[in-house]
C-alpha cells in the first residue's frame, strides 16, 4: 500500500453506494488502529519501567530468568531508553495524526464535505491518542509495572535498536545541560543510603553503621512494625481495688500501664505510676481511677517519624496501636521509637540476655512464638520488609508460621519460605511456643 498517491477521488464520486467508501478506506483505518495498538504499548512499556521499585529491579537483577534478566539489561541504561522510547511514542501519534488528518481532507475533497469535518475528526483523533494511547496504558502499567515490563520488553528493545543514534544524540543534550544546571541537592531513597552505610570506610565501628542505617531505615517504618503486639501488654481493669492495683503493678514493673473497661478494646486511660506515690499508704476506699491521662490512640499505619514527632508535641511517652474496627492491636513506646535507631536499651531491671530468644550459632535463633516480627528481623540481622510478602496481617513468629501453614502446626514440622527454614519446636492446641530459625546461606541479604 503506497500511501503517498491520492485516493481515487473520481472513483469516490461515481461508487455506488458506502460500500466503495468502506472498500477504500478499510486498510486505512486497519493500519491507523495497529498503530495506536503500538503507542499504547510503547507508554505502557514506558510507564513499567520507569514505575519498578528498587526491590523489583534488584530481583530482575538477581533472577535467572531471560525476561527478568531483559528488563535489567534496559534499566542497564536508563536515560537512554527513556528517550527511545519517547521518539517511538511520539513518530507513532505523528503518524496517526497525519494518516488522519490526510484521509479526512481526501474524503472531503471528495464529496464536497465542509472544512469543520477536518477539524472535528482532529479533535477526535487526538482524544482517542491521549485516552487509548497515554492515560489508560500508563495506568494499568503502573498499576502492574513488572508484568508489563516483561511482556513489552521485547519492543522495548527493538525501539532502542532503531532509534539507538537519535536517542544517544538526545543522551548527550541532556547530560550537557544536566552539567549547567547547578544542583542544590541530592534525593535518594532508603535503599540507596542503606547501600552508601555499607560502603562506608574502616573507621566507622559496626556499631556505628548500625546507628546509621536505623537513621535511614527510621522513617519508613510503621506503628505496626514496632509496636508490641495486644498478647504482651500489660494492663489492669479499671474494677481493681487499691491493692489489687498496687499488687499487679509491683508484678509488672513498668511505669506507665493501660486501663481498661471490660476489655483491651476499650482502653479507658494511661496510669503513670508515679501519681500512685502520694497515695501508697491509702486503703482500698481510694478511688485510683481519678488519676487516669487521656490516652492517645494511633492507627497502625502511622509513620514512626510522624509518631516521634506527636510524643514530643503531646509532651507523652506512650501511644494504643487501634485497627480500622477501632479495636486495640498493640502499643507503642518512646523507648520502642529510639531503640529502632540505637538498637536494644536495657536498664537495670532488664534480664543479662533479652527474653524471647536464643542464639545457637551464627545461622540458627530459637524464638518464641510470641516474638514479633520486627524483632526477629533485627535478631537475624536481615532487612525489616524480609517476610513482608509472606506475612499477611501477622505481627509476630508465631502467626508468620500460620500463614505459612494455613493451620496450627505441630512441634516437629517444619516450612521453608524467604530464605529461612522454620522448624516448630514447642506449640499446643492454642499456639506456637518455641520455634527454631535457621539462615538459609547465601539466601537471604543483610541489612
């Protein structure tokens, strides 16, 4: 099809009927259609890509797989397939606009047809581009950026092929005007500062790296990442006595306790110990329950930072974890925000060796069920979102193992999953008590 001689506008004049219409203008709109097929494509592709998350492309990265190990050969060079696929995009709307905007004038020619046709079929023509050839492919790609990667990778790499002399000339403007234009900072995300910690020099202790990357890694972590789960909270009922009170704190030893109605789910004040001093010699007619603070409640998608910075406003050292039911789902402490950067603070009241754990060798833990996952992601020394796509609502080892499980498992079963093995040493009708971790080697990255 030579699309460069006019069509047969005598032909259209003396047709018989819209049949001759349709017989002429049938492979035009066919190869207009395959055309804006292709631009969706390419934005989709466009959009995939350039949307992948650090952990995606350093699976693709680490994949044996050919389609995975495609993608990260065109990631290989970024700016270079951007502006490939950028001239690709832009010389398939050109085309249709033109191919359009052509047929259109032809026909008009042809019947006599007025000039507003041309107009209205442009208008037309460029909100199917930007409809069926932007915004629709680059919302469902981004929306499955690693699937549409993987399967318009291949066209990806044919358009870096041939448009490879026009998008290296584009590479080289930009770098050139990069180059001139005075950067005033630099934004880089929480993978690639955790990547610079690593790299830093002998001078700096393990001690001091650590510190770093719970810097870095601070504000990416959620209340439910470090809250201490409902199970292992201690609080008493407002319906106490006075010595029943004092009874329970003095087995608690903790300074601040939750106050509860019937139930956790209704936490009805904080009591600071230290309001209880000026009233230790009182008998049981004492009414403690006048000596409740309000209590602030968060939702368990909360930022820490965020969080942090409410502690200090509020001028409070504790907040009750609630979930979308407002039911309580754990608690979070001052001391639990700080120990995520300087690690585990111990007092003189805390046990030689933390409770929950034991450390057989450098590979293997024995944990409590209990034990939260946050925890046992510090303990094992491996990055906080490691069971992440495993662990579904879980907070702690225990119920990790129940999704793995989809049921209760017995004292000597055992389950691979994220590159550890999981073998269920003590549990009961009720819960999982001791389970042993062991490090798959070479399996699973440090932090």
């Amino acid at each position: 099809m030579d699309l460069s001689d006019p069509l047969p506008r005598k032909v259209l004049l003396a047709g018989d009927g819209w049949g001759t219409y349709f017989d002429l203008y049938a492979p035009y709109v066919a190869l207009i259609l395959l055309l804006m097929t292709l631009a969706g494509l390419v934005s989709a592709s466009e959009a995939a890509f350039f949307s992948l998350s650090p952990e995606e492309r350093g699976r693709c990265r680490d994949s044996d797989r050919v389609d995975y190990q495609r993608i990260s050969t065109l990631l290989d060079r970024p700016k270079r397939l951007l502006a490939s696929l950028v001239i690709f995009n832009n010389l398939l709307n050109i085309a249709i606009v033109v191919m359009v905007t052509y047929l259109t004038w032809e026909f008009s020619q042809a019947t006599h047809a007025s000039v507003g046709l041309l107009v209205g079929v442009t208008l037309l023509t460029t909100i199917a581009i930007v409809l069926f050839g932007e915004i629709i492919p680059k919302v469902y790609a981004s929306q499955n950026n690693l699937t549409v990667a993987r399967r318009t990778a291949p066209l990806a790499q044919i358009g870096l092929f041939v448009f490879l002399p026009l998008s290296k000339l584009l590479v080289t403007l930009s770098n050139q005007v990069d180059k001139r234009i005075q950067r005033r900072g630099y934004r880089l995300s929480a993978e690639e500062l955790s990547q610079a910690v690593e790299l830093t020099g002998t001078d700096a202790t393990s001690e001091e790296r650590e510190i770093l990357k719970g810097i870095v890694n601070f504000s990416n972590l959620t209340a439910r990442q470090v809250m201490r789960a409902r199970l292992d909270i201690s609080a008493v009922a407002d319906d106490l006595s006075f010595s029943e009170l004092m009874a329970q704190i003095n087995a608690s030893g903790y300074s601040r306790v939750p106050v509860y109605h019937e139930s956790l789910d209704q936490v009805e004040g904080i009591l600071y110990i230290k309001d209880l001093l000026p009233h230790l010699h009182d008998d049981d007619a004492f009414r403690w329950q006048t000596l409740l603070r309000p209590v602030f409640f968060i939702p368990e998608t909360k930022k820490v930072d965020d969080l942090l910075q409410d502690f200090q406003k509020r001028r409070v050292h504790m907040a009750i974890v609630v979930d979308e039911y407002g039911g309580t789902r754990g608690l979070v402490t001052l001391e639990d925000i700080i120990e995520e950067i300087f690690g585990d603070i111990n007092d003189e009241f805390d046990e030689e060796d933390p409770e929950g754990y034991r450390r057989e060798d450098e590979r293997t833990v024995v944990f409590e069920g209990k034990v939260s996952l946050t925890d046992v992601c510090r303990i094992l020394n491996v990055d906080a979102s490691t069971f992440e796509e495993i662990r579904g609502d879980s907070e702690s080892l225990g119920g990790l193992l129940l999704e793995l499980f989809s049921r209760l498992p017995k004292a000597g079963e055992e389950v691979t999953s994220a590159g550890f093995t999981f073998l269920v040493l003590s549990a009961d009708d009720k819960r999982i008590n001791e389970v042993r971790v062991t490090k798959i080697v070479d399996s699973v990255p440090n932090q």
